[in-house]
C-alpha cells in the first residue's frame, strides 16, 4: 500500500513530496489494521488456556510489533535510497514508468 501511493506521487512530485504523500496515505490503513492484529493477538496470548497457543499468540504478536516498526520507521528511507529501481526512467522520452 505504501508503493502504490509512492508510485502513483512519484509521477508528478519528487522523492521528499511523494514519501510524504505515501505517509499521508497509507500510515492510517497501515495503522488501523496492525492494531487491531496486535490487540487480537495479545488477547489471545493472555487470555488462552491452552499454553501452546498463548505461546504462539505471543511470538506472533512480538513479530508484528517489530513488522509495524519497520514500516512505519525503515520503509521511508529504504524507499528513498532505492528510488532509481522503484522509478523507472525513460530517457528517449522522459516519462517515469513504475
């Protein structure tokens, strides 16, 4: 979802414009939906009578903690250093294809 925004602003904006916009765009989603997985999982992690299931719960909810950090926090730069292969040029006409 962050791509696509970045893609679709990178047509008519620059790198610093179009990584906003994307922000912009999809932290809400992004947000939204690592949320209610992270409040999912801790429920069941405390919550399960089974300890085998609590313990599954648990790692996957430190693992999708640490996925929504690296989104919010790693993805920006990433896509910033990698522009040049997200963003295609064209030089015989000069459009950006992504």
């Amino acid at each position: 979802m962050f791509c696509n925004f970045y893609r679709e602003s990178r047509k008519t904006a620059d790198v610093k414009q179009s990584l906003k916009a994307a922000c912009e765009g999809s932290i809400h989603t992004i947000m939204t939906s690592g949320a209610i997985l992270v409040f999912c999982l801790a429920s069941l992690g405390i919550f399960a009578s089974a300890v085998m299931v609590s313990e599954v719960c648990i790692t996957l909810f430190i693992g999708v903690v640490i996925a929504l950090l690296l989104i919010l926090l790693v993805l920006p730069g990433l896509t910033a250093c990698f522009d040049r292969l997200i963003i295609r040029h064209h030089p015989e006409n000069g459009n950006l294809t992504p």
